[in-house]
C-alpha cells in the first residue's frame, strides 16, 4: 500500500530568489507527500554539501539517474529509505547528490507514509504523545551575512514563553513592530530594510542594537501580561579572522569574546545564545557554558552542524547545554532525529530551525513537535516565515482537539 510508485523532483525558487529543490513521492495507494530543501547562507564548514560542486542541476541529475532504487520502496520504512540515500551518494558529505536534494527526498518519504496512515507528519513522526509545541524564537534585528550594513551579530531574536502558540507567534510578531516604531524615530531620514530572515537592518552598534530589542521586549510583556525574552545568534564564525573576532570598532580575542557574550547575557537576561564562539571552538563553548550555562541556553549551530559525532564531541567536553537542529546540515531525517535523540539523552536541549533561503515548506513545524524541540527558530515575519509560524498554530488546534 505505501509502495512508492514514483518520485519526481523539480526546481523552485526560494525566499531569497535563488534556486532550491522540491521533491514529491507518489505510493501505490495514492498516498502524497511534497517537500522542498531550504537553503542555509550562513553555512558551517562541517554542513554536508547542499549540491554536488555547488550544482543544484547536477544534483536533480544524480537523482534522477538514480530513481528506479526508489521506485518499490516502502515509504514508511524511513531508515532504509535514508540508508538508501546514503548509499547512492557512497560518499561521507553527500558531495555526489547533494544534502539538499537528500533531504528534500527523505522528507516528502515521510509525508507520503504519514498521509498514506491518514495522519499529520508530526502524528505519523512523533506517535500518540508527542505534544509539546517548541517556543518560537523571532528574529527582529539582524546582519552578518543576511544583510548589509546591519550589526555584526547576525540575529537578535525575541523568544515568547507563554503556553500557547498563537499568543507567542504574536507577541513576537509585535516586538517586530514596536522595534521598527523606534527604528523609525531613531533614524526618521534612512528608510530601514529588512534582512535575508525579515528582522529589521539598522546602522547600529551591536549593544546599541541589543537594547532596543531588549526595550521592544519589556514593552511588549508589559502589554501582553507574559515572558518574554532576548536570544543572540551570534554566528561568530563569519566573524572570526585570524584570531580574531572583527566588530565594527575593535577586536577581541577568544578570551574576551567569551567575557563578552558572557557580560551580555548577564547584562540584558539573554535567554539564548547561539554560536558565541566560532565552529572548532569546543573548549571556548565548554568555558562559556561553564560560566553561563545555569543562565541562559548556549547552542551550538555551526559548531554542531546537527551531526551526531560533532555533539558527541561537544557532550565529552561539556560544550554547549543546546543544539540547533536543521536537517539539511545532516542530509536525511532520520540523521536529524539520531542527533536529537543524542541531545535528548545527554540534556541538551534542541532548538529545530529554518534557513536564511526557505519556502512555504512547514516540515520543520512539524519535526519540532515530533521530536519534542524545546524551541523553533523561524523568523517573526515574512511569508516563508509564517507559513510555519502558521502551522504550529493548527497543529496545537489539533493537539488540543479544538
Ligand atoms: P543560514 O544561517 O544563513 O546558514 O541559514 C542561519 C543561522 O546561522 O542560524
Ligand atoms: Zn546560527
């Protein structure tokens, strides 16, 4: 019944209007699932490569080639059908067919069992219990590599901790807009953008930036009458030169930038901190955890790469007390729930994420309530954003039996 008869794969555009890859199963019973790859900006080097030689064409081409494997399968044997995918890459970073193009096969697998049993991706994924809807964690003010001429740290980003989606959805959604009323007042003759993720683009220093988001918080709890807290996402790897860690006006090296991250958090209650250090700094991550871990949560994106022998690594050390979880870094979704289970048994938390480049595409939505995620990074606004924003609002409508 869940036999797949055929597999197409096709290109589409993405948020940025560069090319992705969006893949659709068909079973024999007609189940259907359709799911598109997202496209990352902001790369870690240890990320399996998204295309072959950086060729979406050439890895449509390496699949299509290779669709007959396919054709037979059951879909809902996931394991084998990402074992598969493994082996007709045959190599360690899915350079022959691409992460992308991978993991855009291994989800829409997913989707065609889950509506061939009749159940949403996050029932089909995470069974009867699985029930807790992630915290959405918004990005408002940015730079780095989405955008030009904003801060250095790449995403300040508003985390809403009340129990219930659709009021945390908002109430980040108005923190978005209360900061832009005060961008607004604060440069009245520059009209002020927005980045790769929609957060507002400003000629700020970092600090100067982190308070005005930290102010369009206290603003909007007091408004709503619940939590609400500021989240870092550093990057620090697009930063990071020669031993150094380059803001608009100084330098810092590794110790100071570990003083540095740390001072923020304890000065404006930062609740989440992702990648203060760059990518290979395991011991810089497991300082900084040590000193601010009771605090706040400290994720690794880049240094991580959602792969499991990397947060093994990170475990033995104490680097980190979370990871960031985006399947297209592993390729497949059953590597992405290897890694989780991992985080899972260690304690870490894990915070399931979009790219800076997405589509409508609302997989992850469902993943973070599969896999039990603490938190889902996915923008306050923009279309691509809250097509997923969107989806936890129905999924927790489901949950609830509403
Ligand atoms: P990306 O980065 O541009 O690679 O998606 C987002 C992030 O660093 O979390
Ligand atoms: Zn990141």
């Amino acid at each position: 019944m869940s036999y797949i008869e055929d597999v197409k794969i096709r290109k589409i555009l993405d948020s940025r209007g560069n090319p992705t890859v969006e893949v659709e199963v068909y079973t024999m019973s007609g189940g259907f699932g359709r799911a598109a790859a997202p496209a990352g900006k902001s790369t870690g080097k240890h990320e399996v490569k998204a295309y072959p030689q950086g060729e979406i064409d050439a890895g449509i081409k390496y699949l299509k080639e290779r669709l007959d494997n396919f054709i037979g399968m059951d879909a809902t044997e996931q394991r084998e059908i990402d074992h598969l995918l493994h082996e007709i890459d045959g190599t360690e970073n899915f350079s022959m067919l691409g992460g992308n193009v991978a993991v855009a096969v291994s989800l829409a697998v997913a989707k065609a069992a889950a509506d061939v049993l009749g159940l949403s991706l996050y029932q089909y994924l995470g069974g009867i219990y699985a029930s807790n809807i992630p915290k959405p964690v918004g990005n408002v003010l940015g730079g780095g590599k989405h955008a030009i001429n904003g801060t250095i740290i790449q995403e300040m980003l508003s985390v809403s901790l009340e129990d219930d989606a659709w009021n945390n959805i908002y109430a980040n959604s108005l923190v978005h807009k209360r900061l832009g009323e005060k961008l607004r007042k604060r440069f009245p003759d520059l009209s002020i953008g927005l980045g790769d993720e929609k957060a507002w683009v400003a000629p700020l220093d970092d600090e100067e930036a982190i308070s005005l988001v930290v102010e369009s918080i206290d603003e909007v709890k007091e408004e709503t009458g619940f939590d609400i807290r500021p989240a870092l996402d550093f990057a620090a790897s697009s930063f990071y030169r020669n031993g150094k860690y380059k803001y608009h006006e100084r330098e810092l090296n590794e110790e100071e930038q570990i003083e540095f991250a740390e001072k923020l958090v304890k000065d404006y209650g930062i609740y989440i901190v992702e990648d203060p250090l760059h990518e290979e700094d395991f011991e810089g991550f497991a300082e900084l955890t040590k000193r601010i871990g009771h605090l706040a949560y400290v994720v690794g994106d880049d240094i991580f790469v959602t792969n499991s022998k990397r947060l093994e690594r990170g475990i033995e050390i104490g680097a980190g007390n979370a990871i960031l979880i985006k399947p297209n870094q592993i390729g497949t979704l059953t590597d992405t729930y290897e890694t989780v289970k991992l985080a899972r048994e260690n304690g870490y938390a894990c915070m399931i994420s979009h790219r800076s480049g997405e589509t409508c595409d609302t997989s992850i939505s469902h993943l973070g309530v599969a896999f039990g995620c603490e938190f889902i990074k996915t923008g306050a606004i923009g279309g691509e954003r809250i097509a997923k924003l969107n989806e936890l609002v129905r999924i927790e409508e489901e949950i609830r039996g509403e």
